[in-house]
C-alpha cells in the first residue's frame, strides 16, 4: 500500500488543494474495492498542529497525524498556500526540512499550484523544471532564479518531483499520478466519474500577459509602456535604444533581465494579447484582427498565436468569444 502525506500548510492555505487530492486517491479506494481488489493508497492529512483554520476560521483541517508522527511516506503533497507568499513560507518552515528528509529517503514530492513556492524553498527544484499559476510567474522567477520555470505546462515530472500549473488544474496532475499508481483504466474511471479533463497539458490558453513591471529597471519599464501603447507599429530594437538612450546589447540584456523576455517575445506577447481580446468580444474576422494588432502576414500570425496560447485563432475565438457561446 502506497502512503501518500497530503500537507496541512499553516496559515490561508487553498481547501479544494487539500481537500481534492484527499477525494480522488479516495475515489481509486473506493473503486478498487468494488472491484474486489485491496485498496491502494494509504491518504493521511499531515499538518504541524491538530488545528489548521483557514479563510480567517471558516473552515478547520484537522490533520490525521502531526508532522513528527510521520516517519516515511511515499508521496508527499504539497497544496497551495494563499495570499502573502512570503509569510506563507516563513509560517510553514518546519515543512520543508520534513520534506527533504523524505525525499532523500526514496519518496516522491508533488506541489501544487503556488505549493510550487513551498516546495522550491526546499532548494530540491533547483536546476529543474517546475509549473506553477501563470498569475505567480513573475514572482516565482524572481524568488527562485536558479529553478526553470515552465508557465505554460500544467504538468512536470522530474526525477520524482511533480508540479501542477494554478488552480484546480492540479487535478489534471491527480489523474497523471493516479495513471502512474493505479494504471491508465483507474485514471480514466477516474476522469469520468469526477468529470475531470483527461490529457490536458497546458495552461496557455488561460494566461493573460501582463508583462513584468515589479522591476527597478526605470528604462525598460518607459520601454514596456511605449510598446504597449504602440504595438500597432513596426518598432524596431534600435529606435527603441536610440529612444531611452541605451546601447542595443545594453537595452536587450536588461529588458531580458527585468522582463523574462527578448524585446521581440515581448512585443509578440503584447500583439497576441491584444489579439486575444479582440476575438473575445468583436466580430472582426480572424485577418482583420491580424491587421488590427500589426500583423501583416498571416502564417505568422497564426504560427504565433499558437505558440503563445497553444490554440489557432479560430480555436481561441470559438472557445472564449462571447457572439458564439448559446445556451
């Protein structure tokens, strides 16, 4: 029987990550059982008090076991705190020694969502591959330079390290676990039963890009604004240093730096999201919002729509757009 640790962290910890890993490894249980077989997973609640109150004491966990009871696990899982992660790390400290002893020890650790911020405190991500919520990246990034942050992915898998991109897709790595655990039948029952997209791999569809403006780099911020203000134009590395009076090479390293993105990703990004929004709410054909947003060749455009979103324009726009949606 495979025990599987799920982490009451301190302080606004998310309930459904909690509560959702509890229900589905359950639900394996339940199945296996009704199948005449033995149950799988052993799934015990693990916190550092026997009280944990979250959503200022609207609800309370009650953990099966203290921290200090659990000697060796099999899989440790790391929920989302919620709110300041900063004091989410200081509150929880006493977690992360516990999880590199058992990882060390043979067992597999899976974060979930920002649970990616508890776990890459460990040091156990650096050098690594590590999803977390697209909203988190750019702090993510800044915390934890030396992990290798992969904001699309809903899922990764590295040497026993598993991490989930934001929210409830942390359930699409559930049914991943579930498959490796209990076989592709059970995940798939699985993803039935709980209504749970099977096979999802990215979270690109849901991001909304923002940029990255929480720098003290005042140069490159005046370049980021100018951009987003005129994206509709042919903007040119050049005149943008010529512009903020920087070097080329000079400009390129510190937007890179500040930003996680050439000047050329992040004009790309600004375009695809302003194309985003236009085939959400407009009835503008697919070539003219190409147009609208600067683009003049339409295999490009297309080719870089997908990139970003991992959709083509006419998969965005039939999934999000607001004329096409009937009830």
């Amino acid at each position: 029987m495979k025990h599987i640790s799920i982490l009451v962290p301190r302080g606004q910890a998310v309930l459904s990550s909690i509560v959702g890993p509890y229900k589905v490894f359950s639900h394996v249980n339940e199945h296996l059982t009704n199948m005449g077989k033995p149950p799988l997973f052993k799934i015990q609640l693990v916190g550092i008090s026997t009280e944990t109150e979250l959503y200022d004491g609207l609800f309370t966990v009650k953990p099966h076991v203290l921290l200090k009871e659990v000697d060796k696990t099999d899989l440790v899982i790391i929920p989302a705190p919620n709110g300041d992660m900063m004091k989410a790390l200081v509150l929880n400290q006493e977690f992360l020694p516990w999880i590199t002893a058992q990882y060390k020890a043979g067992a597999e650790v899976a974060s979930l969502c920002v649970g990616a911020f508890l776990l890459a405190s460990t040091g156990l991500l650096k050098g690594k591959k590590c999803a977390t919520h697209w909203m988190a990246a750019n702090a993510f990034r800044k915390m934890f330079p030396d992990v290798n942050l992969v904001a699309d992915k809903i899922i990764t898998d590295e040497n026993g390290i598993y991490s989930s991109g934001g929210a409830y897709s942390f359930l699409n790595l559930m049914l991943y676990l579930v498959e490796k655990y209990a076989g592709r039948d059970i995940a798939i029952l699985c993803s039935k039963i709980l209504e749970i997209e099977f096979d999802r791999g990215s979270q690109s569809p849901f991001i909304i890009f923002e940029g990255q403006k929480e720098h003290d780099d005042e140069p490159v911020r005046r370049a980021q604004t100018y951009i987003e203000k005129n994206f509709q134009e042919k903007i040119t590395v050049d005149q943008l240093a010529m512009m903020f009076a920087l070097g080329r090479r000079n400009l390129e390293r510190r937007f890179k730096k500040a930003t996680s993105n050439t000047i050329a990703e992040y004009m790309q990004r600004v375009k695809i999201e302003a194309a985003k929004m236009s085939l959400e709410s407009s009835r503008e054909n697919v070539n003219e919002v190409m147009y609208k947003v600067g683009y003049t060749d339409t295999k490009a455009f297309r080719t870089t729509f997908r990139k970003v979103t991992g959709l083509s324009p006419v998969q965005y726009r039939n999934k999000y757009s607001r004329e096409v949606v009937q009830f």
